[in-house]
C-alpha cells in the first residue's frame, strides 16, 4: 500500500464503523489511529490481507480500538498524555519491580491492600501480580491455562477487588502489572468447549487435525517443553475427534493466529485490561505465537508481526501501557522482541533478560565469571526506549540456555558444562545448593533447575549445618546476584519472598495436582510471623532484607543507573570478578564502578589494569552500597568472597 492512499482507506473504514461508535467523542483517538494507521494496515494485510473478508476485518479491528478508547477512564487517559510526553519514562533507575503469587503473598486481592506497606518499607514500586484470572482447579498450570479471561479466580477475589487494589497501587505510585497469556487457552475455556460440541468457527481458533500426518510432520522441528510430564505437541480430543496442537500441557490449547478473529478477541482481551487500570502487561510465551510446519515453532517472523501489531494498536488506545515480552529464549533471538528492524522499540519495550538470569548462575556454581563476560559480551544491544527485565529468580525453572559458541569460547565442552550445572544446582556435586533437577529430557539428558533464590544460593544447607561461615557465603551470594541485577541497566524484579530468604518448600509434593510440577517448590506462601524477623537484628531475615532494602533505595539515587545503553563491560584479569562501568550519559564524569566478587575466597582488584577505561588507579574510591571507603593497598583494593562494590571516585 502507498503511504498517500492510507488516508483515503482510512476514511472508508471509518465510514463502516457501527453508529454508535461514530457518534463519540473520539478526538485523541482519530489522532493517534491516522499517526499509526498506515502501519496498522499492512500488519494486518500481511497477515491476513489474502482473506476475502478483509476489509470487514479491518472494521472490526478498529471498532474494537475504538470500543477500548470509550471504556477508557479519564485518569487513564491523562497518565497516556503524560506517558507519551515523558516516553521514556520506564528507563529511570526509580523502578524496581516484584513478582508474585496473590495468594502465596497475601491471603487474596483485598488482602493485597495490606501489603503496600511492605512495597514501601523495601522500596518496590511496580508490582507484577501473577495471573488470578479463572481457571480449572487442578488443571491451571500456576494460572496459565485460563478459562475466562475476563473474570477473576473467585479464590482471590473478583474485578471490584482489582478495581480496589489497582486505585490503591496508583494512589502508591506502585505500577500494576498484570498477565495475558496470548498463545493458548484452557481446554475449558468457552472457546474450546464449542470447538469440543462440533462448531467450526471455534474449531477455526486453535490448530487442530483429523489424523496425525500434519502433526507428525510439525513434531519433527519442535521440542518440547514439559518432556516428563506432557510429551509431543498435540494432544487428542476424543469430542472433537481431532489432534489438537498443544505446546505446553495437554489441557492448554494452542490458539491459531492465522485467524484474525483470534487476533481480535485477544486485542480487545489487552484493552480490557488496560482499561482496569494495568501499567503493564506481561506478554506470556510470546515466542510461541506463530506456528510453521518444519520449524521450531519459536521466534518465527510473523510472531513479531502478531506483537508489532498489537502494540501499534495498543498504541492507538492505551498508549500509555507497556509491554514485557516473555521469551526465555537463545540470547540472538531475545532482543529481537524489542521489535525487529526498528531503531525505537515498537514489540514490547521490556523483555525478560533470562540470558542473563542464567549467566548469573553460572557464576555461582564455577565461581568465576567467564562465561558471564562471555555471555554479557554476545548480548545483542537493545534498541532506544527499550529495557530488560534483570532477574535472579522467578516462578518458572531455570534453563541454561546460553549460547554453545560462549560456552566453547571459555573453554568448557558445551553438553557437559551443563551437565556440571545440573548437578551442581541439585546438590550432587557438593552439598551447597538444593535445587530440584526439572523436565529432564530422556533423549538429550538436558535439564532446568527449580528451586528458591535462597535454596539454590546454598542458605538451606548451610542453616541445616548450623554453620556460620557458609550461612554468611549463601547470603553472600544472594546480595551479589542482586547487586548486578540492580546495576546492571534495567528494571530489577525481585520474586516474592527473595528478599526475606524464602527456602524452598516441599509441601507441594503432598498435593497431586502439583507433585509432578517441581516449580512449586518455589511458589510457596510467606510466612509473615516469620517475616518480622526481618526487624531482628542478627537475623538471616534481617541482614538479607536490610541489604536489599539498602541497595534499592541507593539505585534509586544513582542516575548512572538508569538505562541508556551506558554500561562498558571491563575487562578484568582476574577472571573471578564481574566489572563494568555504568556512566550517565548526560553527565559522562558522573560514573560508577561495578565489581562482584563471584569467589568464595577474597580477591584483588588492580586498579592500574583499568586505566585504559578511565579509571583512576590513584583515586580515592568510595562504596557508594555500604558508604564505607575500601582499603587500597598498593593500588589494588581487596574484596571479601561473595563481595561487591559501587565505586565512586571523589
Ligand atoms: C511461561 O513459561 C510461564 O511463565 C509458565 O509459568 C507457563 O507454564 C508457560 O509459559 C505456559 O503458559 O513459555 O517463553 O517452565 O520457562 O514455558 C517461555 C517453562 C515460556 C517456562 C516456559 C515459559
């Protein structure tokens, strides 16, 4: 299409729009949608432009914004006015983010009120509220396999709790984000049943077969993700009498986005969303949206294409409102979520870093940094207005998903190296960490890793010795993986009881509706009896949360720390230590020096090796984390095992 003949199309779309639509006030609306609608146009053309119903489609598609525009608040809509004023305003080193479990965090929605006070003495400002929408008991894979995607989890609450809960976050400033989980729906989900009863237009919404040549042919490009517990990528249905692709677990099915009325019903899914108040929506398994025989079935073009169009019509509703892609996947293919080919983010302007999530841990078990350069060093640059999610843990497993090539690069033999790191996080190598081995893959021998930030940092065996040098090197370990997640350029998210020293819980092998998924021994609900340790001096509680709740409030001052693609990674020749220098970009003389110990024995730190970056090996430092200026000798500073540093020259 020629960019002169979009206005003309335009207004022949907008002359269909269904009367009552017509009639509001739609002003800012009909701004942004001409600003966006060529763009809009050949999205939805190239994905769906052979159709014969197109230009009905195209309707639909703008009425379906333009029904989102109506139902939006007018508070909603001066924060877009402002956000689009200030876009980047996501980049500030002011945010730091939680994940968690409404449930295993507070007793349900309403109970989440009463927790504000714990966001604030912590210093978190944007909370993610894992999904609470409603699913079938026992079947819900954590909240991810939804059967109604407008109404809430009766165990939690219901829309008037939300409703409460998301005017308290703003009165708080605390960001509310919230899931869509796009690529698939529960085989409960009213879609699915009609599809079950024999009606073809919801058959049309998920990817199904009558026998298995076509599945057969789609099995051979893609692995699985759940090997032990739901084999193959299809599930049959005996209703239907048809395979039904299903990626995940057998009950969560695979909607098709070659239709566009799945395109449609999810778009109005976002806005719905939007419109109750969310700053941000998490974009689950995004990776996974576009399904091509032959392939993997991951990272496919015209994934991108589905997200680039939903965020241009985001855009033109709830401009205001971010996207975080979920894509755990190879480090080459994660920044292209950002939006490929663009130079400003135009996908979704944060994505999960789990490249280096996972790099992190392999410092942990070989206790030197080397593949974590390595790794931080392939990390493609993200785009301008973009930013990435830095984590330590989350609800899911760990995978060591890295690149073959780093690991090579570093000297280790690519299978085996993982095969150390499984067994290093589950205990066997020696007794430090106590992590659960995940999906082991009989044919590969590949693995993840579950288990809680404490737990795998070796806190859980280290209180079971009682003693008190290893107890001080888990919680060592804990504040130096968060210290890079803090620093690093980002928005840091924490996990639920993190930053309290949550062990792992094993009860969850009680309930066989979770026994077989090892995840949960991480999803387990805070004890907040115990959590009041954290105001105990001495305390595990106390000196983890303390720590955090420091290093939280001193990111927030640090304007080096906001992310502006301004971060050097140093070399170092110590390959123990993690370096790199973290600058404002406005204010190039306004630096700070990053170092992390990842040994469990004290190492220097030799100033003069990095005078080539514009280090001052004469200068006179200060740890801007614990304000304590470290001692110099000889021009080397010394570091605790486990510690780090904030340098500061003045
Ligand atoms: C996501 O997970 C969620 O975070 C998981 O909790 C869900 O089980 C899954 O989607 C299905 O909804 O898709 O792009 O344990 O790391 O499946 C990555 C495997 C995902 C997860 C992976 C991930």
């Amino acid at each position: 299409m020629y960019e002169q003949i979009s206005h003309s199309l335009l207004n022949s779309i907008l002359d269909e729009l269904r009367p009552e639509i017509k009639r509001q006030n739609l002003r800012h609306f009909y701004t942004r949608l001409g600003a966006n609608f060529y763009a809009i146009h050949s999205l939805f053309s190239t994905l769906y432009g052979d159709r014969d119903d197109f230009q009905a489609q195209m309707v639909r598609l703008v009425e379906t914004m333009a029904e989102g525009y109506i139902y939006r608040s007018e508070e909603s809509e001066r924060l877009d006015m402002s956000r689009e004023q200030d876009h980047n305003w996501f980049l500030s080193q002011k945010w730091v983010g939680m994940a968690l479990y409404t449930n295993g965090f507070a007793e349900n929605l309403a109970d989440l009120a009463n927790k504000i006070g714990y966001f604030q003495e912590l210093g978190v400002n944007m909370v993610h509220i894992m999904p609470i929408l409603k699913c079938p008991i026992g079947k819900s894979d954590g909240g991810y396999a939804i059967s109604n995607f407008r109404e809430i989890d009766g165990r939690v609450g219901d829309l008037n709790d939300f409703q409460k809960i998301s005017e308290q976050f703003r009165k708080n400033d605390i960001l509310l984000v919230l899931d869509i989980v796009l690529n698939h729906t529960s085989d409960e989900h009213e879609w699915a049943l009609k599809a079950k009863a024999g009606d073809p237009h919801y058959q049309n919404y998920y990817l199904t077969f009558e026998d298995r040549s076509v599945p057969d042919v789609f099995e051979q490009g893609m692995p699985e993700v759940f090997p032990e517990t739901d084999p193959g990528n299809f599930t049959w249905n005996e209703e239907m009498g048809r395979w039904v692709m299903t990626v995940f677990h057998d009950y969560q099915w695979d909607l098709d986005y070659r239709n566009p009325d799945v395109f449609i019903e999810i778009l109005a899914i976002v806005l719905f969303w939007a419109n109750q108040g969310v700053d941000v929506l998490r974009l689950d398994a995004v990776a996974f949206l576009w399904k091509k025989m032959g392939s993997t079935c991951q990272n496919e073009r015209k994934a991108h294409l589905i997200l680039q169009l939903l965020k241009d019509c985001c855009q033109v509703t709830a401009p205001g409102v971010l996207f975080i892609a979920e894509a755990i996947v190879a480090p080459g293919e994660l920044a292209k979520y950002f939006g490929e080919d663009a130079i400003v983010a135009k996908e979704c302007e944060i994505a999960y870093n789990a490249t280096l999530m996972a790099l992190l841990w392999d410092g942990i078990a070989t206790k030197n940094t080397k593949l974590l350069r390595e790794g931080i060093k392939s990390l493609p640059s993200k785009l301008d207005r973009a930013t990435w999610l830095t984590y330590v843990r989350c609800h899911d497993d760990i995978g060591f998903g890295f690149d073959d090539r780093d690991i090579s690069a570093v000297g280790y033999e690519p299978h085996s190296h993982r095969m150390f790191l499984i067994d290093y996080f589950s205990g066997k190598y020696d007794d430090t960490s106590r992590g659960l081995v995940f999906m082991r893959n009989e044919f590969t021998g590949d693995a993840r890793i579950c288990g809680s930030l404490a737990s795998l940092a070796g806190l859980e065996s280290a209180l079971e010795s009682g003693d008190q040098a290893r107890i001080d090197r888990a919680i060592s370990k804990i504040l130096l993986l968060n210290s890079v997640i803090m620093s690093f350029g980002g928005i840091p998210l924490l996990y639920n009881g993190d930053a309290l020293g949550l062990l792992n819980d094993y009860s969850y092998s009680g309930d066989p509706s979770k026994a077989n998924d090892s995840r949960w021994v991480h999803r387990s609900k805070i004890d907040w009896e115990k959590a009041a340790l954290r105001h105990q001096r001495g305390s595990v509680e106390c000196r983890i949360f303390t720590a955090m709740k420091r290093m939280i409030s001193i990111r927030k001052e640090i304007s080096a720390f906001a992310d502006f693609n301004n971060r050097e990674l140093l070399h170092s020749d110590n390959e123990h230590l993690l370096c790199y220098l973290r600058f404002n970009p406005l204010r190039t003389s306004d630096k700070v020096f990053v170092v992390a110990n990842f040994d469990d024995h004290p190492q220097r730190l030799e100033l003069e090796s990095y005078s080539r970056y514009g280090i001052n090996p004469r200068g006179n430092y200060v740890d801007l984390f614990s304000g304590v200026r470290p001692s110099q000798y000889e021009g080397c500073i010394a570091l605790q095992g486990g510690q780090f540093y904030w340098l500061s020259e003045n």
